[in-house]
C-alpha cells in the first residue's frame, strides 16, 4: 500500500517558497555591482518584486498565480509533496531565468519551449 502525504497550505505559504528563491538573486536582477553583492549577500524582495515575480512566471496557470496572490475564494488548497517539489523546481527556475533577472520578457527560444501553451507540464492548482 502506498500513501501519498497530502498538507493543507496558503498563498502565503507559497509567497514564502517564492521568497526564498527570489531572495537569492534579486541582488542580480537589480543589477547591483558585483562589489556590493558581496557586502550585502543576503538582500530581500520587496512585496511589489515577489508580485512581479508571480505575475511574469511562464511555468504557473493564471488560477494558480490568483491564488497565490489572493484574487480566489479559496484560502487553502491540498497538495501532494510531489506537487510541491514541482512548484519549488519551477520557482528556482524562474528565479534564475536571464527572463527574470534581466527584466527581458521577450519570448527566446528558451522561454518558448517552456511556455504554458507550449508544455502541457507547466504547474495548476491541484484540483
């Protein structure tokens, strides 16, 4: 018998995976010396880049990007682990896309391949 551990969680708990992503190369993307990246390693997103980031990430659905940010009824949703290692795959993704970090939303090849019409894998809420 195998048993699928299922948790109950927030958009806020999601906006908290995303921060630990983003908070890992928003330095980058601010496109702050390579010195003063050293000084301060460890810089965090503000509320409007953690949006930004949800709003322009390819890899989730529009339902889930409203759920995060709170646009649904919904409060909690259900997921699997597995569900939630595909979120935190395609957050670390996004977070470390030349897309993201260098505020160039231009679809290139990359993007293209990965692009929610083009990949039926691309992340939904999970029911």
């Amino acid at each position: 018998m195998i048993f699928i551990t299922m948790i109950a969680v927030t958009g806020e708990y999601l906006i908290n995976i995303i921060e630990r992503r983003v908070n890992q190369t928003i330095g980058l993307r601010r496109n702050l010396p390579t010195a003063e990246l050293l000084i301060k390693p460890l810089l965090y997103a503000t509320n409007e880049e953690i949006a930004d980031f949800i709003l322009s990430i390819p890899f989730f659905d529009e339902r889930l990007k409203n759920f995060i940010l709170g646009f649904l009824t919904e409060q909690t949703i259900i997921i699997s682990q597995s569900w939630e290692i595909a979120f935190i795959v395609r957050s670390q993704r996004w977070a470390e896309s030349d897309e993201w970090l260098h505020n160039d939303f231009r679809l290139s090849m990359s993007t293209l391949d990965n692009h929610p019409y083009n990949n039926p894998d691309f992340l939904t809420l999970p029911y």
